[in-house]
C-alpha cells in the first residue's frame, strides 16, 4: 500500500519529466535495496547490531534526501491545481 502511493507522490512534484523521475526512483530504490543488505552482513552474525546501524543510517539518508530534494519549507504551486 505505500510503495504505489509514494511512487505517484514523487512522480507529482515532476510531471514534465515523469519517465527521468520514475527511473531515478526504481535505479534508487534498486541500489538501496542492494546496499542495505551488504551493510547489515559487514558485521558478522553475532548480533542484530549491524542491521540496526544500517537501518538507521539507510533512515537518516532518507531524510536528508527529503529535506535536500523535496525542500518543504519553500511554497510550492501544486501542477494539478490549473
């Protein structure tokens, strides 16, 4: 239920580069989805200690994407509001 949601909230903020964005956001979720395993395996099968560091660092870039990309302190005109 999030994914297709999130998905057409980001394709909205760029409808005239809907393709360019949709395959940053597949490329992007690909390399995160490779990238959080090979993190969370790098400290051993000791402790759940790896995968909590890589989920917290994998959340902290998420939210410094949002704040460097989507910006939400600038007002923005809605492109489906005509």
């Amino acid at each position: 239920m999030i994914l297709p949601t999130t998905t057409a909230l980001c394709l909205q903020r760029a409808p005239h580069a809907a393709g360019s964005a949709s395959a940053l956001l597949g490329t992007t979720q690909f390399l995160m989805g490779a990238l959080a395993p090979a993190l969370a395996g790098l400290g051993g099968q000791d402790t759940a200690l790896p995968m909590a560091t890589s989920v917290l660092g994998l959340a902290l870039a998420a939210s410094g994407s949002f704040l460097a990309f989507c910006r939400p302190w600038r007002p923005t005109v809605d492109p489906l509001a005509q």
